[in-house]
C-alpha cells in the first residue's frame, strides 16, 4: 500500500528567547506577520499540503496558541450580534480549520526530544514536522511539493536551501547524489551523510536543511536509541543520521521564499513582504517606504 501523509507536528515549547521580552508573557509562535500568527502560516500550509491531523507540542506558557485554534463563543457571540459578518467568519475559519491535538514537554530538551513526544498519536504512520520559524512564501506549498516526493518515493524527505558562505554553519548540511531523470530532476538528490552546523570548510555541500521533514515511523525507535548531546538535548539530525543507516533518505531543494521568522531581522523582513502583497495594505504600504528617507 502507498502510505499518505495525514499528520503534521509542531514543536512548538521553546522559549523564543530571542524575542524577550515580547515573548515573556506570550509564545512567540503567536507572534504576528501583519494580522496572522507565524504557526498559523506554518498550520495552513500542512492542510494544503492534505494534512488533517495536527500535533502541536506546546509546554509552559503556550496556552495561547491552544486558545487561538480553539472556538471563542464570546467573541463570535459579540461578532454576530453586531453584524460584523466578514471578521466573525475569519475568526470560525480558525477553529473549523483542523483537528488539533497537544502534547505537553516539560522540558525543552531538544527538537529530537519534540519529536519523540509525539509517538503515541502519530502511530506506525509516516508524518511531516514543521519548524512554525520557517515562514515560506511559494506557489506551491513546499510541503506539498515534499508529499509528492513522499508518494514516489515512500522514503523520508528534508527540504533543503543552498546556502553560502559562513552562514553555513548555522545548519543541518547534507551529503549528498543527484537523482538523475524524473520530474524532480536538478532538485531530488539521496542522502549519503549529514553534519550538524559544520565548519564552513568542512561542509559536504551547500544543501542546508530547514524546518520541513517527512519521516517514516522508523524515526521513532532511531531517537529512542540516540544519546542525549550537549545541554541534555535529543538532536533530531542525531536520530536522522541514524535512520539513514537503515533506510534511503532524499533531500529535495524546494520552490518558495523563505523567511526565517525566528530572528529578529527575518521577522521585520516577513512583516514587510506579506504586507506588501496583501491587496488591502500593499498600495498605502509601498507608498509610506517610497516617502522615507533611507
């Protein structure tokens, strides 16, 4: 039989220490891009991409993210009686969207650890993990173009970005053999090896790896044999390096613009293209950046 991809995981309990002290009180995956929160662009996307089941681990102080997905009577309740049509639909439109279900971590112990936690909902099933940081702006959503990697080949599959220079040691790195032929051609590569956050010198390629995997059930028992590194955290890539050992693994460099919303420069990038491209911001929006003086 040819597995789907239905479920999609959110890690989703870590501290957002970069942007303190607006995330003191308030997770930063509710941090808004214009009017939406960053994980609600991150959850539209799995839909899109067929996902119907959705695993957000959350831990202390992310009720909020809970509460937004969840149906607000008083509100809607107001909305309707005053007649305001169009916002109380956008507001049913978020709790209709999805089945949600939430893990609590007790500890940030590490994406691998995130992962992990999940095990018991998702099952013997493959799924999708989406980092909410990464914000990607494509025509296609990149992880329905990921799916239908999935489909063809039934193997895990990391999206991954080029990326030069010294910036190549904030990443995953990936060593890698072009697949040739096919319709994925010039962007499906296999696996050979992977390297966490390399010496720039010492990179196997320029195939970064960002916040989008599908990975086969067998991922689970990899991360239950993997050690605990640095700070006590289960790394993810640590699991996956294993995996690679048992099963084929592909890298596929996606379509799209992506904005890494966890820093605070990204952010202020996002912020401006989306609203750039919102119908009913873009014009006034493009005309107050020509009128300042930079």
């Amino acid at each position: 039989m040819t597995m789907k991809i239905r479920k999609a995981i959110f890690p989703a309990a870590g501290l957002g220490t970069r942007f303190l002290p607006a995330t003191k009180a308030q997770p930063k995956e509710m941090l808004p891009l214009v009017d939406k929160p960053i994980i609600q662009y991150g959850v539209e996307e799995a839909m899109a991409s067929g996902c119907d089941q959705i695993i957000i681990i959350t831990g202390r102080g992310k009720q909020a993210i809970e509460d937004h997905f969840d149906v607000s009577y008083e509100l809607e309740k107001m909305l309707e009686e005053r007649k305001k049509t169009d916002l109380l639909q956008i507001v049913r439109s978020i709790s209709d969207m999805i089945h949600v279900a939430y893990v609590r971590q007790k500890e940030a112990l590490g994406l691998g650890h995130a992962v992990l936690m999940a095990k018991e909902l998702v099952g013997n099933e493959p799924f999708a993990v989406l980092l909410a940081d990464d914000v990607i702006d494509a025509e296609v959503p990149v992880l329905k173009q990921m799916v239908q990697v999935f489909e063809q080949t039934q193997c895990s599959v990391l999206a991954t970005q080029m990326v030069e220079g010294k910036a190549i040691s904030s990443y995953g790195v990936l060593d890698v053999k072009p697949v040739s032929g096919g319709q994925f051609a010039n962007r499906l590569f296999e696996i050979k090896n992977m390297v966490e956050k390399p010496k720039p010198e010492d990179a196997p390629s320029k195939q970064a790896i960002i916040g989008r995997y599908i990975l086969t059930p067998a991922i689970f028992e990899c991360l239950s044999e993997t050690a605990a590194g640095a700070g006590g955290e289960l790394q993810l890539t640590d699991g996956m390096r294993l995996l690679l050992q048992k099963e084929t693994m592909y890298a596929y460099v996606y379509e799209g613009r992506r904005h890494d919303t966890g820093d605070k420069l990204g952010f202020l990038k996002a912020t401006v293209e989306f609203a750039l491209k919102r119908a009913d911001l873009g014009g006034p929006f493009r005309e107050y950046l020509k009128g300042l003086k930079l």
